[in-house]
C-alpha cells in the first residue's frame, strides 16, 4: 500500500536541512531503485520553485511500503527526523488515483 509522509520544518530549518539533505536523498533513492516511490519533494517556504534564504515548510514523499507500521519506522529514521528538521511528522495511508 501507499503511504503519505509529510514531514513540517520547525523554524529556520534550512541550515539543517541543507547539513543532512545528502543522506536524505539517498534514502529516497533506494525507494526510487525499488520501484516504491510515487513523488517526493519539499514544500517552498515562499512562492517560488527556489526559495532561497527563505527555504523550505516541510515534505512530502508518497512510497510503498508493507504497512502504516513500516512507513512510520522509515519516515522517523529519515536524516531530517533524526536530525531535528522536521518540528512534526505525519504519515498516512494514501490511496492513488491519478494519474
């Protein structure tokens, strides 16, 4: 099944994020290599595909796992979980529809 993982920065977040995006990224492409990824990205802070100084809210990956217990275990062992990034962190299931 699906699941949605929305992770939301805690203030000032982006020398943080910027510190641990290398290790993020690589989790995330072993979802890709698998086959179980849908999207991921992060949520501009501002209104512009780059942000800048102002950085980034949060993000949102949509991946397979085996179960809501498994998507949990993976998102809170994410480098911006561990790492204090993210101020809060949801998962839930998530059913695709389109495309």
């Amino acid at each position: 099944m699906f699941y949605a993982i929305s992770g939301e920065d805690i203030p000032d977040s982006l020398e943080k994020r910027l510190a641990v995006r290398p290790e993020h990224l690589e989790r995330i492409k072993v979802l890709q290599e698998e086959g179980r990824l849908i999207l991921a990205g992060p949520y501009p802070a501002i209104d512009s595909p780059d942000p800048g100084p102002a950085g980034f809210s949060g993000s949102l990956i949509v991946a397979e796992f085996e179960s809501l217990e498994a998507a949990r275990t993976w998102a809170e062992a994410d480098p911006y979980a561990t790492s204090g990034v993210y101020g809060k962190l949801t998962v839930r299931p998530f059913k695709k529809v389109l495309p």
